[in-house]
C-alpha cells in the first residue's frame, strides 16, 4: 500500500534522487526550461515552486533556506532577484509541464518543464521555441 507516501523513488537511493533533484531545480531556475521525464519533471515542480515561493519572500531566512537546494549563487540571485519579481502577483503555478511523447531506446515519457512567462509576454515565442524543440 502507498498510503501516505509523498514523492517517486525515481528507481534512486535516497542521497543520488535529492542530488538530482537540486541540479534539475538549478538547471531549471538557471535556463527557465528543462527536458527531462514526466516522473522527473512531475517531482522537479515540487521543489521549483516552492523556491520561487522562498524567493518572493525574501529575507535572509528565505534565501539560506534557498541555498540548501539551489547549487549555485547565481542562480540564487536570479531567483531572489527577476525571477521574484516576476511572479510577485502570481500567487503559484510558476511551471508548466509540456509533454513530448517518447524517447528513442527506451521509450521513457519526456517533458519539458519551464518557468511561466510574464503575463504580457507574447505567446508566440513560446509555441516557436516549443516546436524547435520537438522537431525531429
């Protein structure tokens, strides 16, 4: 039974799933887009959210708290900085996951996560990046 079990194993142990966790929210935070799995991204959207939760609040607490998981200052700063300011009226759902269909060899679901962009954004840079991406 699964009761009460909150994350994927992800097929790791313990210490090598939050490693790569933290270097997914990092590359995630760093390059605002990811491809990875859909297990992988589904557990990555976990931890980016509430980052970027740390980083609107701001504050000393918050950011040592931030840099327990983000592996790189900079992106840090990015997180407490742009990132933060960004999404100061949003209140969640920074990440969208974007499906791609199957990998080639071992047929794994892949994804895209990315960071949501600014509500006057245009869209169409999104949906143009999206199909350099997927094409063959």
């Amino acid at each position: 039974m699964r009761h009460r079990k909150d994350h994927r194993k992800l097929g790791r142990s313990a210490p090598h799933r939050r490693a790569m966790l933290r270097n997914l929210v990092t590359s995630l935070l760093e390059h605002e887009q990811v491809r990875t799995t859909d297990a992988k991204a589904k557990e990555v959207r976990r931890l980016a959210e509430r980052m970027i939760t740390l980083g609107k609040r701001g504050g000393l607490h918050a950011r040592r708290r931030a840099l327990r998981v983000i592996r790189s200052k900079e992106t840090a700063g990015k997180l407490f900085g742009p990132l933060a300011e960004r999404y100061r009226e949003r209140q969640g759902g920074y990440t969208r996951i974007t499906k791609l269909g199957h990998r080639t060899g071992d047929q794994a679901p892949l994804s895209i996560i990315e960071l949501m962009p600014e509500p006057g954004a245009p869209a169409a840079e999104e949906s143009a990046a999206l199909e350099a991406e997927t094409a063959p």
